[in-house]
C-alpha cells in the first residue's frame, strides 16, 4: 500500500489526543480518540542480565512501580514500552518471560482496579551491518524475539532499525551531503521495507507499530547539541529530520498500523500523511538526552513518552513511578484542554515557546510539518520523497531567517545546503557513484544489505 494523498485538509486539523484512525488494543486501552494517554518508557541497571531470573524480578518491579502509582494518581491509562536489549533478545526465552511477567500484573491492576493499560515490546535491531542485515543467525534471533513478545502477551511491537546507519555515521562527520543522502534516502528506506514485511508476518495478532529513525536523526539531533555547543548544523540537522520522515513512513506502507514510537520526532510528519496515532517525546525526554524541541513535539501527539530512563530509587520511588507520574500530569493537562475546547489554545503555546528557539523545532510545527508531508506525498518513490521533504524543510528555515536569529556559520551553511538540494543526483547516479565511493572504504557497509 502507498499512501497518495494525506490524511488532513488542513494543519488548522491536526490537534494531539486525535487521529483518522485511532486504535483500540491492550487491555481497554484506546489512543487517538479525544486524549492522549501517557508512556513510560524505561531500561535496567546492569548486571539484571546475569540471569533470567533476576531480570524478570527487576520487570516485575518496575512494572509494580507504574501500575501502583497509576491507581494511587487516579491516572487510569498507561502504556509501558520494554525495549528488548540485546541481551533479551539473544536469550532464548526471555523476550517471551519477561513480557509474560509484565502482562500478567497490568492484567491484575486493570481486573482489579480498571486500569486500561497495554504493553509495548521495542525489540532490538542486533543486526550485525559486517555480517549483513537481511539474514544471518542476529536476524533469526531478531525475529524469534518479536515472535516470543507476542506470546508473551505484547499489544505493540516497534523496533528502532538501523539500516544506513554505517554511511550515514560515516558521511555526517565528514559533511559528506551525498553520503548522507546515500543513506537516508537509498539505503534507510529499503531496509525498513524489508524489516517491515518481517515484522508484519510474524506479529500474529499484536499490532505491528512502528519504526524510528533514532539511529540516524536522534543521532544527528544529538550530535547538534544545544545552542552554544554546536558539533554540526541545527539547519542540517532539522533537514535530515525532515528527510528520515521518508523512512519511517515506509514500515507504515509495509503494514505497520501505529501508534507510531516516541522517539520518532518525524512522526510529526508521518501522522499527517498516514492519519495514524503517533507517540511523542519532548521535555520529559531530557532524562536520556537534551533537546530544543521540548513542548513543540506534543503538538500532536496521541501518546506522550520519556525516552528511556534508567529503573532506580529516588526520593519520589522509583524512577520508573515518578517519571510515569510526570507524564501522567502532562496528558491530564492535554484532555482537559481537550474536554473544554480548548486544544487549539494549548497547541498554540506549545508551539509559540519552542517554534523559533530552532530550525529543529520550526520543522516540527504543525503548519510545517504539513507543508513538508504535501511535498513528500507528491512524489511517488522514497528517494524522491526523501529529496522533497529535504528541500520544503529547507525552504521554510529560510523564510523564517529574521526570527530564528540563526548565527553567521549556520547561514553560510543553509547556501551549501540548498545548492545540494536544489540540484540532487539522480537516483541510479547516486547509487552508481555510491557504491563506488563506499565499497571497501567503510568495512561494515554491504550493498548486498540493501538489494543493491
């Protein structure tokens, strides 16, 4: 299926707490039909690895932690996302205890209490890029964990693929434009693709979800830093952004249905052309990273995450609980907004404090994150998609110079910029030259990975 025409008429259309096609799944749990409900999200301390037994202890505790604090604040609907390490996902059998343990106690607080609750299971991309991505004994284990999560009991299943990681790490550090579009826009894409399929085929009743481009605009994000402490361009960095909206689009055309996963800050894009509930991270992320997009990204959110935090005790509990709870005031404020009518005048603010603070934010703004998917939706291929968001996000950087306040290097850049964009390699130029470029000079890099 290819998406040929968006699902908004308008970006006045486009409000957190409401999808075109909201989802009902988990344990009574619904998302995208008049509020948005809260995620937590979370990873263990070391050393709970060392045996099945004290990992699923650690779950359980954490899982305890959430769904206690959920009935002591009132707060009756959570989603909890578990990413699956490596080490999960190596071991037979743990993807499956470890949900299974998880289920069980959100099963008893929605029995006991009504607690409308549901599970996201994030496995993790163990694919060795060296040895290939689309077979191997890493990809077999991939596979079988997404299997044993959805015998465990997972409502969701999400993954944060890295196909094009190796020449987009590569080229970005070395301001390599064309390599950078090698990756997000030939590679990136037909991997998700391929992963996607998989995925969808082996979800057996759980809702195939959603990708995210973390490894290559989180990384790029990251890598940006804050506004003294730029390591590259935030201008590049919002168009890459822009760009991995391509991407992460292509699990949905695969068969993913969402909602999207929170650390996908293209969703803001995705969702205006697939009509899909999507997952949002912003200031609560700030306990794994920072960023300048901490309000504008619940412009339309449906579920509102952390990005991950680490379980731990606190003086509030555990981290877990306390994080949970954080978020659980956040989405409260949004369906009250929701219930008076006054969303519109919520949005606004969220938008107005962050939308000239960054190209990064601007990006994300609901009239501009649909002027970016009009111009992606245009197009018919992910390459040509890649380029159009690419170049729409460009142009409204540059009609908004006067109040961005943008240093002098960032604008000598956004000329480099648009003389790329204006002008990109034909398709099968830029794959000939590529393979070219890169075979050899980065070891991890196969075309074979990618059908090439």
């Amino acid at each position: 299926m290819q998406f040929s025409r968006l699902a908004y008429d308008s970006p006045d259309d486009i409000s957190f707490g409401f999808a075109k096609t909201p989802l009902r799944y988990g344990l009574g749990l619904s998302v995208g039909d008049g509020k948005v409900v809260p995620e937590v999200k979370y990873m263990l301390k070391p050393g709970f690895e060392k045996s099945i037994e004290s990992l699923v202890g650690e779950y359980r505790s954490v899982t305890l932690s959430v769904m206690e604090r959920a009935v002591n604040q009132g707060m009756l609907d959570v989603q909890l996302e578990t990413e699956f390490t490596e080490p999960v996902v190596m071991n037979e059998g743990w993807s499956e205890s470890v949900a299974r343990e998880q289920k069980d106690i959100m099963s008893k607080y929605h029995d006991e209490h009504g607690v409308r609750a549901a599970l996201r299971a994030t496995v993790a991309d163990v694919r060795r890029f060296g040895d290939g991505l689309r077979a191997g004994p890493h990809f077999e284990k991939m596979m079988c964990s997404v299997e044993e999560a959805v015998t465990g009991g997972s409502d969701l299943l999400s993954i944060e693929s890295r196909g094009g990681q190796e020449v987009f790490s590569h080229s970005l550090i070395r301001n390599d434009l064309q390599g950078i579009l090698f990756a997000v826009g030939i590679l990136a894409p037909r991997d998700v693709r391929l992963l996607w399929r998989e995925i969808v085929a082996h979800s057996h009743g759980a809702i195939p979800a959603g990708d995210t481009a973390c490894a290559i605009a989180n990384s790029s994000m990251v890598l940006a830093g804050g506004l003294s402490g730029r390591k590259i361009s935030h201008a590049l960095s919002a168009v890459i952004r822009a760009m991995c909206a391509a991407r992460t689009l292509a699990c949905y055309e695969e068969g993913a249905l969402g909602p999207g996963k929170d650390c996908a800050y293209e969703n803001a894009i995705v969702k205006v052309i697939s009509g899909y509930p999507m997952s949002m991270e912003g200031k609560m992320s700030a306990v794994a990273h920072s960023s300048l997009v901490g309000n504008v990204a619940a412009a339309a959110c449906d579920i509102w995450s952390n990005e991950t935090i680490v379980a731990d005790e606190l003086f509030g509990g555990k981290s877990t609980a306390v994080i949970f709870e954080m978020l659980g005031y956040d989405t409260a404020l949004m369906n009250e907004a929701i219930r008076s009518g006054s969303q519109a005048a919520l949005q606004r603010l969220y938008v107005g404090s962050d939308m000239y603070r960054d190209p990064q934010a601007l990006v994300l703004c609901p009239e501009n994150t649909f002027r970016i998917a009009s111009a992606m939706i245009s197009e018919k291929t992910d390459y040509a998609r890649t380029v159009a968001a690419g170049m729409e996000a460009l142009r409204v950087i540059e009609e908004s110079l006067e109040k961005l306040h943008l240093p002098e290097i960032e604008l000598r850049y956004l000329g480099q910029l648009k003389r790329f964009l204006s002008a990109p390699p034909e398709e099968s130029r830029l794959i000939e030259d590529s393979l070219k470029k890169f075979a050899g000079k980065i070891p991890e890099f196969k075309q074979s990975s990618y059908g090439l």
